[in-house]
C-alpha cells in the first residue's frame, strides 16, 4: 500500500468516526488541541501523522487507537 494510500484511508476513517459522533472538525480540533487546518489535511490524505497525535485523536474520540485503522 503507498503512503498516500494509507494517509487517505486513515483520513476517511478519521472523518467517520468524527461525524459519527458529531462533531465538525473545527470541533474535534479543539477537543485535541489541534488546529482545524490540520484535521482537515488529514481528512483528505494530504498530511502523515505521528503516534502521538494518532493516541491524541483516539483518546479525544473515545476509541482505541486500533479503531482509526478499522476497515483497512
């Protein structure tokens, strides 16, 4: 699988689970500790991201880490 593969499947995971609990990404933004802009560039697969920001996003969305690779 090529990064930029796996950058945009984790990104239309990310946003699953965002608005499956209904929140905007300016929300979950601020929820994390995160810029808007951010959130979005990984929605759309244009920006990598680290473990800490991965651990940081799972906690903020009351999941597992392993949930945000679901339906790889």
């Amino acid at each position: 699988m090529t990064d930029s593969r796996s950058r945009r499947l984790f990104g239309k995971r990310l946003r699953e689970l965002r608005t499956k609990r209904g929140l905007s990404q300016e929300q979950l933004a601020d929820l994390a500790g995160l810029h808007r802009n951010y959130i979005g560039n990984i929605e759309r697969g244009e920006n990598g991201i680290g473990l800490d920001n991965i651990m940081l996003l799972a906690r903020t969305l009351k999941v597992k880490p392993a949930v945000l690779f679901d339906k790889w």
